[in-house]
C-alpha cells in the first residue's frame, strides 16, 4: 500500500492517510460568519471522499478582521453552535476537521465591518483608504483572541487549530519587511518579527492544553521585492518548532500576487510542488510534521514527496473543489490526475455568493447533454 494511505498522527489526532484538504475559502458562511447547511455539506463531502485531515477556510478572530464576504468567523461566542454541528457531521462521517484561525490585517474589508483594517506599520502607499496602526495593546488584545478563538474551535469539537500565518494577512505582515516597518520589539530583526506569532502559540497552548493539535501554515517566501524570503522563513519554523508547534503547512506567495502566487496555473507534473525546493530545506531543520501544499495534481507527485522525505503530509486546495472525492479516487486504484484545470474560475460564483464550485466541470457537462 502507499505510504499516501498510511494512518498518520499529529499530537493526539489520528488520521486514516496522509491527504489533507487546504484551508480553502468557500463563501458559504451566512453574512455574520455563522456555519450554514451548505458549508457543512461540503466539509461532509470531504469526509467522505477519503480526505485525512480537513482544514477549514480561514475563520475571522475578530471582526475587523473579515477578509470578504461569506467568511466563516469565530469571534464570539454565538457562533459555536453552527461550528459544533459542522464538526460533528464530519466526525460522523469518518473525518478530522482543523478551524483555520486568522486576521486578514491589512486586506480587511472595511466595508463588510465598518471598521478600520489593523495594520503592523501605516505608511504611504499601504492603502487607499485610512488603516489603524496596532499600539502594543491593540498587540496584546489580538494575542487573546486567537486563544480565545483557539477555545471555542476545541468546545465546538473541532480536532485541531491552524494558525494562519501565510499569504500576506496580518500574522504574515509581521513577518514581511515590505510591512512591518516597526521600531519597536515587533519589527526589525526576524526575531522581533516572529515575537507575535511566539506570542499567539504561547497563548493558545496555554489555552487549549497540550494534547489539543496547534498548527500553522507558513509561508516560505513572499516572492515579492522586499518580502519575507526563505531564510528568515526557517528561523521562523525552528522557532515555532522549539516553541511547541504540532505540524507546519509550508505554503508562499501573497494574495496580490507576484512571481509565485498561492494558486498558480498547474498544466504538467513539472509545475506541480511549486514549494518542494523550499520544503526541503525547512523540513531538514526540524523534527514537526511537515505539511507541504501548491500545485499538486498527480498521484505520482505526492508518493514521491512522500518517498524522500521532503513532506508528511500533501495538501490540496482546487483539486477537491471538483474532487471532493478524489483520495478515494486514488485509493481505488484510479490513479489518473485530478482534473481540476487550475484556472480558478471556482472563486467567480464564490464572490457572487453562491459558493465556490467548479465552473469547468459544469461547463464540461452542459456540452456533454447538448
């Protein structure tokens, strides 16, 4: 049997293979963040596609925060209700579900909270609109809400948290010199940059106990001039490491883009692990599952990052957006590519308030009944 179908552990949780569904966000949260019948569907869907571990779409920790619309929030306590029902419909179905935690800093969405974005460092040609500097409270009030979010997630029954460090929200400004521009104990040095997320583990560990999973997903670089680059990247996972961090999902890129973008067009099994040289040089640092997403499309790809050790666990995003059902696909001896297409036309019906979907596959099967 492949080792892709091989049980795996992370802290306490027990998975059945080694495929982890990425934080994918679905746009099918209700306006104020709560779990809806259709979001809890697809996390079913999930389940029962064979995928180990399920990691929610980033979940807002405090309501200035909200990156866009039909985002899923955990930042009061009124919404634990419609987690818990989503976390035990997976778990009836066979699944493990992470809550993805995070604060979208700088591409908060001001007109969904009616609240001014926070950012590491305010300066010209941030933003077009007015953005709140955080003072050390503000540094210390968000500290808290990521524990406290980290503690309605384990009372929802959720079996893990992923901290979201990657992909230029606010923990990741932190650790990009083309954001934190800090004078202070926050900025300068990567290991003032990192002081924050140091902080944010601390507290939640201290929060949920030791046996609750903490993940983080990290970007290896920001491939952008001026950005985090892969260096400081694996002081920053040592970092994490030692401080007692479960399991690293290594990603990279920036939202707004760049030479290396989250998602990016996959056409062949040579574009495929766009991460992998990085991975490699993370994972020989330190001993933690090491989670490695972006661009994956074939089988083949996944066993052999497996075989020589440079990831634990492969991630995949767009794949199960058409797949959901892909692992048991592989499982059953049909080991053709996903056939997702990477275009990303899954997110136009998302911002349209429909749900992400696979727009191809539809398109595909309207040509097919005509």
């Amino acid at each position: 049997m492949s080792k892709l179908f091989e049980p795996g552990v992370i802290n306490s949780m027990e998975l059945s293979n080694r495929f982890v569904r990425s934080a994918t966000w679905e746009g099918m949260a209700a306006d104020d963040g709560k779990v809806t019948p259709k979001l809890t569907e697809t996390m079913v869907a999930l389940a029962k596609g064979g995928v180990g571990m399920i990691i929610t779409s980033h979940a807002y920790v405090r309501k200035e925060g909200q990156a866009g619309p039909w985002q899923i929030g955990v930042h009061e306590d009124g919404l634990i209700d419609g987690l818990k029902e989503m976390a035990a419909a997976v778990h009836e179905n066979g699944g493990k579900i992470v809550m993805q935690i995070a604060h979208a800093g700088n591409f908060a969405v001001e007109q969904l909270t009616g609240l001014e974005p926070w950012v590491v460092s305010d300066f010209e040609g941030l933003a077009q609109t007015p953005r709140h500097e955080m003072t050390l409270e503000d540094i210390r009030a968000l500290t808290v809400s990521f524990a406290e979010a980290a503690k309605r997630a384990k009372s929802a029954g959720f079996d893990g948290v992923q901290l979201h460090c990657a992909h230029g929200y606010l923990l990741s400004q932190f650790l990009s010199p083309l954001y934190n521009r800090r004078m202070d104990d926050y900025g300068g040095s990567i290991e003032n940059r990192a002081r924050i997320h140091l902080e944010v583990l601390g507290a939640v560990r201290k929060t949920v106990g030791h046996d609750f999973p903490i993940l983080a997903k990290l970007n290896c670089g920001d491939f952008v001039e001026g950005g985090l680059n892969t260096a400081d990247a694996l002081q920053v996972a040592r970092m994490l490491a030692d401080a007692g961090l479960d399991a690293l999902e290594i990603s990279g890129g920036v939202i707004t883009g760049g030479r290396m973008s989250p998602s990016r067009m996959v056409k062949n099994e040579e574009q495929e692990a766009y991460f992998k040289t990085e991975a490699r040089a993370l994972g020989n640092q330190f001993k933690i599952p090491l989670i490695l997403v972006g661009g994956m499309r074939s089988f083949e790809t996944a066993e052999a990052l497996l075989a020589d050790g440079t990831a634990d666990f492969i991630s995949m995003c767009r794949p199960f957006i058409r797949e959901p059902d892909l692992v048991n696909r592989w499982k059953s001896g049909d080991r053709r590519r996903a056939l997702c297409k990477s275009d990303n036309a899954c997110f136009k019906p998302g911002m349209k308030g429909k749900g992400i979907y696979c727009v191809t596959a539809e398109v595909e099967k309207a040509k097919l009944k005509a």
